[in-house]
C-alpha cells in the first residue's frame, strides 16, 4: 500500500450516515451493516460516488459488522460473512478507478465515543483479529479508527499489525493507520482524556505507516495535530465529522440523538481541510456527516492549491 508523502491523499467521507440518507440503513440495529444485507449494490454505488467526488481511499463499511452489532439482531454467526463482504465490495468499487486505495476499517468493538465500554484485551484481541482477516485478501491496508483511548488503539493496531505481518499480498505490503477520536474540548487530547503523546507512545513499537484524527470536531483537531507533528515525522492526517457535542452516555441505540451542525457547511469543512495541511496533515477527508458533495468541494480545493503551487 503506498504511504502518504508530500502530496495530500484524500479519503472518503461518512458510509453509515450516507447510506441512512439514502434509505439503504438505520439508525440503531444494524446501523450500516444493513446496506449489506440488503442492499450491497448500494454500498458499491457510495463507494464509487466518492471516487468519482475525488476520494483516492475508500474505507470499508465494516463499522457495524462487530459481533455487538449484529448479535443484536440475532446475527452473531455471521461476522466474518458480512466483514468479508464489505471488504469485497470495497474492492469491486476499485475496479475501474486505478490508484483507489481500499483500507479495512477496524472500528470500537462496543460503543464510539465511550472508552469506558470497550472490551478488554482477552475479548477484543481476538474480534480484531477476526475482522483483519475476513479483510485482508480485499485491502490495501488497515485502519483503525475512531479509537477514543490508547489501550483500544494499540489493542486493535496489534492484532492488524499481526495480520498484515503473515501475508503475502498481490498489492503490496499492508500499511497500517491509526486513527483517534478527540474530546470535543480542544485541547484535552482523547475521549478518555489521554494525551496525544500517551497515544502516540502506545503504538509506536508497532510501526503504524500514518497516525490520524477522526470523527471529532475540527476545532479539536487542529491543536491535536500540531501536537502530534511536534511528537512525529509519520504521516499525519485528519477527517473531522459534522456532528454536535456528543451527549454524556451516548450510545447508538439510545434515545439521546445527536445533530449535526449548521456552522459546518462545506466551504467551511474546505478551510478547515486547509488548515489541516497547515499543521502537517498529507492525509484529510471526512468523517460522519459528509458525504461525496463535501468531498468533491475538498478535492476542488486541493486540485487548485497543486495548480497555484505549481505555477510557482
């Protein structure tokens, strides 16, 4: 998997809230798992709409595929079936877009946002490394991410690491991401109130290829990254999400809801992005709440910040 250099690399935006806006899931349940269940065209077609806005990563929509998610619904057995098939999907969508990357998503086992519910080692280790492997004969690389403490990050980043270490694969060695959710306070570094350099320091003996920010707000993001570029040379990247505050105890199947912002409209996710790169960032796109149309703004920009420096 090629690793970010000088140029930014632009992901994708949000897959559960998309796919819940165009009818194909719901909130709650099997959230976006449930686009493959029923509608797995549909999956391929969001993909393919964030390639076609400009997307050069796409990330599998295996954020629900978790054995708490589906043994919800009664579908424990089929964790590996449906992770397989997100990232299969995922591929398909690349077979016609040359240079798309695919990145297998690792997310929190149990709730986002609550480091206070995640799994311990002797549960969780395991799920990882169960999900990496469905993945693995699909993607480019894996990425964990919304990791809201540096226990659930390194946890998930061994077991992908693992993985990734006893394959031979016809795209090349599997890079690995790890990506961190931030309290939405600037400044207070983790959801579980760690700091950027605690995380950091939990998984630098696993020689992560890239470090990110995501689905956090973008004004926390900006001083995690200046944090973060003081602490590394890796590449660092960030995709904020669109959302409010997210409510004390908040779960997804709860009926605490959580709204997105209307101060947050693309030309603003456009300088935020800017800003991003600013601090060092060479891999930026979205996280919940923006979809291809964001990303098509991001990718306008950055196309016409290559021209001006090129002209120079």
């Amino acid at each position: 998997m090629t690793t970010p250099g000088r140029d930014v690399l632009l992901l994708d935006g949000a897959m559960g809230g998309e796919l819940i806006r165009r009818g194909l899931a719901s909130r709650g349940g099997l959230w976006s798992a449930q686009a493959l269940v029923d509608a797995p065209e549909g999956v391929v077609a969001l993909h393919r709409d964030y390639i076609a806005a400009g997307a050069r990563v796409i990330t599998t929509n295996t954020y629900s595929t978790v054995p708490s998610y589906l043994a919800k619904q009664g579908m424990g057995e089929r964790v590996d079936e449906l992770t397989e098939l997100a990232a299969r999907l995922a591929r398909e969508a690349v077979t016609d877009a040359p240079g798309v990357l695919v990145v297998g998503s690792l997310p929190p086992l149990s709730e986002s946002y609550r480091p206070d519910l995640s799994p311990d080692e002797n549960e969780a280790a395991p799920v990882y490394r169960q999900l990496a492997q469905a993945m693995a004969p699909y993607v480019d690389g894996f990425l964990c991410e919304t990791m809201a403490s540096a226990e659930e990050a390194r946890i998930a980043a061994t077991q992908a690491r693992e993985v990734a270490a006893g394959l031979d694969s016809s795209h090349g060695k599997r890079s690995l991401w790890v990506s961190w959710t931030l309290d939405d306070e600037p400044g207070r570094g983790l959801r579980s109130g760690e700091g950027v350099d605690v995380a950091l320091e939990a998984v630098e003996p696993l020689e992560p290829d890239a470090l990110l920010f995501n689905c956090a707000r973008p004004e926390s993001i900006v001083p995690a990254l200046i944090k973060l570029r003081s602490l590394t040379t890796l590449p660092i990247g960030a995709y904020p999400n669109r959302m409010e505050s997210i409510p004390e105890g908040w779960t997804l199947d709860n009926d605490v809801a959580i709204r997105y912002r209307e101060d947050l409209g693309a030309s603003v996710l456009v300088e935020s992005t800017r800003r991003f790169v600013e601090c060092g960032a060479s891999l930026v796109g979205g996280c919940c709440g923006v979809g291809p149309e964001d990303i098509a703004a991001i990718a306008a920009d950055l196309e016409a910040a290559e021209s001006r420096t090129a002209a120079h």
